[in-house]
C-alpha cells in the first residue's frame, strides 16, 4: 500500500519567493517517488494526497492523476 505525502519547494526568483507544492510517494516507510511544482495550492495538493491515500491509489495510476488535477 502507498501513502501520498505532500512537499513542499520554494524557490527564489530575483528578489521574490514562490512556493510550490507536490507529493511523494512511500511504501513501507520508504520514500520512493517524487513529484515536485503541482500546485501553488497547498490546500488543493493535500487533499490530492490524502486522497491518493485514502483509496489506496495504485503507482501505476499516480502519473495519470497529476496530469488531470494540472490539466
């Protein structure tokens, strides 16, 4: 079973910040997948997690999912 987890980038552009939101990906406590820059929306990108979590979503669907919560 995986656990969907969110991350957190910030990124300095001249003077400004931004910070960008993504998820990674454990199984059996081990990091093992990536994703980084979602969202700007920390609220939207933890449920995305959460609720990848929640109804146990498979790996091999988890590329599929981050395009159509961007698209």
């Amino acid at each position: 079973m995986y656990k969907y987890v969110i991350n957190e980038t910030t990124v300095r552009d001249g003077d400004a910040e931004r910070t960008w939101y993504g998820i990674d990906v454990y199984r059996g406590g081990e990091k093992i997948r990536s994703v980084y820059d979602i969202s700007p929306d920390r609220e939207a990108t933890g449920r995305l997690a959460r609720t990848c979590s929640r109804l146990g979503l498979d790996l091999i669907h988890f590329d599929d999912v981050i395009d159509d919560f961007i698209g």
